[in-house]
C-alpha cells in the first residue's frame, strides 16, 4: 500500500475518533485528550520539513473547524510539527531510519516512544491551553489542566499504538 | 538583497513555520472579538450532520433527565398560564406576540472550554438568523452567531464575549452578566452600581434593551457579593438558571420589529447593512 494512502487512512480515523468521541469527553473540566496529533506523530522520520509543517496546519484547521476554534489548533499543531525534528534528533540519533519509516514502537522501543510522544504531547497542550485561557487569570490551574490532559492523551495514544501499532510497519 | 534570499533558503523551515504560526495566531485573535465572530464562524451542514449522527446515538441515554426537564417546565407554564389569562384582551397580548419562539434540538455542546458554542438543528430554512437570541426551558442560554440551511451555531453564555444586558429583578438596577470563571454553572454579574446591596438568591433577569433578548426572562441567581471598599462599579456571582451541562431543547426568540427598532436607534448602520 502506498505510504500516501496508509497515512491519510491514518488521518480519517485518528479524526473520526477525536471528533465524533473524545472532543465529547469532559472529565471535571481538566482533562480533554486531544490524541489527533498521534496522525503528527507516526509521519515518516524523512518527511519533507515543510510538508510536515504544511500537515501540522491542515490537520490543526480540522480540528478548529469541529470545535469553533478558528486558529487555536493550528497554532497548536504547527508548533508540534516544527518541534518535531528536533525531538528525534534528540532521542533517536542513533538509529537510522529507511526513506519511508515512521517513528513506531517496533522500532524505537516502548520508552523511546513514550518519551518522544509526551515531549511532543506536553509541548502542543502547553500553547494550546494557554492560548485558549488568554484571558483568564488562573495561570496554575491551567498548568494543571495542561500536565493532566498530556499525560492523557500520552495514554491513549500509547494504547492506541499497543493495540494497533503491530499491524503498522 | 542576494544574501537575504540565501538566508530566507537556508532557514526555510524556520521561516515557514513562522509564517503559518502568524497566520494561525491572527485567526486566532480575530475570532475572539464579538463582532468578528459573527462574520468569521463558518456553519455548514456538513458539520451539522456529524454531530446529529452522533447525537443520535448518545441522545437515548439522557431521556430521562430530558424528560424531566420538560416535565418541570410544562409546569412552571401552566402556573404561569393563569396568570396571563386575564390579560389577553389588554396590552400584554398584543405585546407577546413581538416575539416568536422556534423550538430546536441540541447536536453539540461544550461546557468546559473557555469559549463554548451549541448547534442546533434549526437553519436559515426555520428562519433562523444571526443575533437571535436563544433561551432554554429555564433562561436564557446564547445568541445565534451563524447559519447554515439546516444548522445554526450559538454562542453560548459561557464564551468571553457573550455579554448581556440584564435588570435585577427586585430593583429593575441596569446590570450586566458575564462569564469569567472556568465553572459552567456560576457567572458573573457586572457594572453594580456601588449603592446597591444584593443578597443570596436575588433574582437577574434580561433587561430587554438589547433587542435580542425580551424582558424579564430568566438568567440566573445571586450566590455572593462582596462589597468592595472602592466606590466604583461592583462584581457579584451568580448562578445560571440554565443548566448548560444537559442543554437538550432550547427555543430560538424571533425579534418581529427587531428591523424596525434597530432603525430607530441607529438608521445610519441598519442602511448601510
């Protein structure tokens, strides 16, 4: 299968799901998991920078568009996939990756992966809820909100990828 | 002038993504002002339809508090018909028939985020349109900011620009109602005046000046005021009467002479709209 096709099937479920159940889920007001970033996350390693960028946009404009955000995922998202390359330099200097290969659990190992995923995650949900307070005062309790809801959706992506990671190559 | 687009190429993924990140934060900003929003919220009934199918689904397993929401407000009705039953051949009949009520169902809704909007299953089509207000079986819950044929999108009361116009009911004090605080059942009444002590349960209710909302419906309770040692205009907390958590019918308030009014008072804009 053609890696352009896997990936944008990627992109309609990973969507579907966030949309249609988890932008649902209200747990006390603190945590919304926000795992569509995990269609940012499992890109090829070599993907062509500004088309990662250009991606981080798109999908973050999807998001808005469900939500009435215009923007605030965007922006989210954006900065995720501008991190991204340097969070893989960071952890996975050492290993080489072919032409089309993602970053996936296989490869880079459980740790390897979670650590990449909750950088990344902890980053996006960073501007992400303070962009969205802006106006509120309670600079804390967002703190609170954006380590709650990282660890989160760490999580379901981290099952997400356990149950469907081995079929992925 | 060479050196410049060396530079921009050599730094193109920085370059990039400063680009997308301003054109994502202006978006961004120009959504947060009120009048903006009015023109930059796309509603489309594609969007309407994801979220019917999913309240479809999910709508079975909240029948019963659906219910007995409209149980009690069959009630509050009924104790109110006798009341207006009198009138009818005075002022007040004539008077009610200002305003027109669409009923709508509920597809989406969000309660925790710091601006939240409903949709709802009533369009252009039902004769929705822009700056209608919308009120629940129990007060008043927002103001339609955008159509689509068969869907319309609501600012709700908890969003920070959704300021209304309200009286204290005991009073008739000018107030206005805000929502500053992260929890979706408490908001905040401003602009007190300094004179004016409110006590717990003190009713607030829309003002009727905003050619929006009519009078006296139902916003919400007083919890708290502290009076504040300065002279100037005070805060307070209140509850909403509307129960935005569990938001299943509300009814879209058609405004007759909302033309005509509007004319009065500003001809100038309402020509030049």
């Amino acid at each position: 299968m053609s890696n352009t096709i896997k990936h944008s099937i990627y992109f309609l479920l990973i969507m579907a799901l966030q949309v249609l159940a988890l932008n649902h889920m209200n747990l006390g007001g603190y945590l919304n998991p926000y795992v569509y970033v995990l269609f940012l996350l499992v890109l090829p390693v070599h993907i062509n920078k500004s088309l990662l960028l250009l991606l981080g946009f798109a999908t973050g404009l999807c998001m808005d568009y469900f939500g009435n955000t215009l923007g605030l995922h965007a922006s989210a998202s954006v900065l995720l996939a501008f991190m991204r390359p340097s969070v893989i330099q960071l952890f996975f200097k050492n290993l080489d990756f072919s032409e089309r290969e993602s970053p996936m659990i296989s490869r880079v190992g459980f740790m390897g992966f979670l650590k990449y995923t909750f950088i990344l995650v902890f980053l996006h949900h960073l501007l992400l809820f303070y962009l969205e307070v802006l106006s509120f005062t309670d600079g804390l309790q967002t703190l609170l909100a954006v380590l709650l809801s990282s660890l989160l959706s760490t999580a379901v992506i981290m099952i997400l990828v356990l149950i469907f990671g081995s079929r992925k190559t | 002038m060479r050196n410049l687009f060396l530079f921009l190429k050599k730094n193109q993924f920085f370059v990039i993504f400063v680009v997308i990140q301003l054109v994502s934060l202006s978006l961004l900003f120009n959504s947060y002002s009120y009048h903006k929003s009015l023109s930059f919220n796309t509603v489309s009934d594609f969007r309407g339809m994801v979220f019917s199918s999913y309240d479809a689904i999910v709508d079975y397993f909240y029948l019963r508090a659906e219910n007995e929401a409209l149980v009690e407000e069959n009630a509050r009705l009924r104790s109110q018909q006798s009341v207006v039953f009198p009138d009818q051949d005075s002022v007040v009949g004539i008077q009610d028939t200002l305003y027109q009520y669409v009923a709508a169902d509920v597809v989406s809704n969000t309660v925790h985020r710091r601006n939240n909007f409903i949709t709802i299953n009533k369009g252009k089509l039902s004769g929705v349109e822009k700056e209608m207000g919308v009120i629940s079986g129990s007060g008043v819950a927002g103001i339609i900011i955008g159509v689509s044929d068969n869907y319309a999108l609501i600012m709700s009361l908890l969003h920070q620009n959704a300021i209304i116009s309200a009286r204290i009911k005991k009073n008739q004090h000018l107030v206005n109602v805000a929502w500053k605080t992260r929890d979706h059942t408490t908001g905040m009444v401003i602009d007190i005046p300094s004179h004016i002590q409110l006590f717990e349960g003190d009713t607030i209710v829309s003002s009727g000046n905003s050619l929006i909302f009519p009078k006296d419906i139902m916003i919400g309770t007083i919890i708290d005021h502290q009076k504040s040692a300065s002279k100037g205009l005070e805060e307070a907390t209140m509850k909403f009467s509307t129960e935005f958590n569990r938001l299943g019918h509300v009814y879209i308030i058609k405004n007759q002479h909302k033309e005509e009014q509007q004319q009065l008072i500003n001809p100038e804009q309402s020509s030049n709209e």
